[in-house]
C-alpha cells in the first residue's frame, strides 16, 4: 500500500490553491482544447508546430491540475496559532543567528507554500528540517552546497 505524503497549508495557502485547480479546470482546458482544435484545422497534427506547442502546455497544466488534486487531498492545516510546545514545528515564527551573528527570521510551512525570498522556509528544506523539533538556545548545523552552517535558535512564536 502507497503511504500518502501529508501536505502542510495554512487556510490562505489552501484557498489559493483550490482557485488556481478551479482557473485550471473550467478555463485553461477550455482554452488548451481550442487552441488544438484550430491547430489541427489550420496544418493536420503531424508536423505542426503549433499543435505541438498546445499539447505540451496541455500535458503542463493536466501535471499541475494532477499534483493540486494530490496536495489538496491529503492537506494538515497550518492553524493561525501554533501550540505552545517549546519546539519548532510546522507554523512556528523562528529566529536564527547564523554565522555572522545577524537575526534572521523564518515561518515555517509546507512546500506549497514555501517562499524563501519572504522567509517562508519549508519543514523539508535543509533549513527546515535542521529546526523542527529544536529548542530556543540550541545550536542546530545545517547541511548547505556550501558546507555545514550553524545556527542558533533564538526564539520559537
């Protein structure tokens, strides 16, 4: 039997996630599907550019429409709080001092969500999964191309 992945969302994350599914399924379909249907009317299916282009962005969007059912079907709630356990944990607001000494701030999320450039880091990202389950006050090493980083935690909201 497959084991399912667990995809982490806050509700935010959830509801832009079953929008673009829904954008994928009544628009860009419809869309994709007149698109082929001008192309083969235009030049045939062999040999024709354009309808080669309009199949591969149909198989791109059937992958996505695909995965978006995946993680929507197997979706845990980032909750708004995150219990008080002393840890990291998917949800939390952590602070880092790294090398150089200088605070950094990351929210801990799921993959979907994860966006590092706004310090939205995912639980699976080397980062992430140095910090979960980590105490304010502990050192974590974390494997990066570069080498080992070390971080300290100091605080966990």
């Amino acid at each position: 039997m497959v084991q399912r992945k667990v995809h982490y969302l806050t509700a935010g994350g959830q509801t832009r996630l079953r929008e673009e599914l829904d954008v994928l399924r009544m628009e860009r379909r419809r869309d994709i599907a007149e698109k082929l249907k001008l192309a083969a009317e235009v030049g045939g299916t062999v040999d024709n550019a354009e309808y080669d282009d309009a199949k591969r962005e149909q198989s791109r969007v059937e992958g996505r429409i695909q995965d978006l059912e995946e993680m929507l079907q197997d979706v845990q709630l980032i909750p708004n709080r995150v219990k008080a356990s002393g840890g990291v944990q998917v949800g939390s607001h952590v602070t880092v001092k790294g090398p150089r000494g200088s605070p950094t701030e990351y929210t801990i999320v799921g993959s979907a969500e994860a966006e590092p450039a706004r310090g939205r880091i995912s639980n699976t990202s080397p980062v992430g999964t140095a910090l979960i389950g980590k105490k304010p006050g502990a050192d974590v090493t974390v494997q990066t191309p570069n080498g080992p980083m070390k971080l300290k935690i100091v605080s966990i909201k």
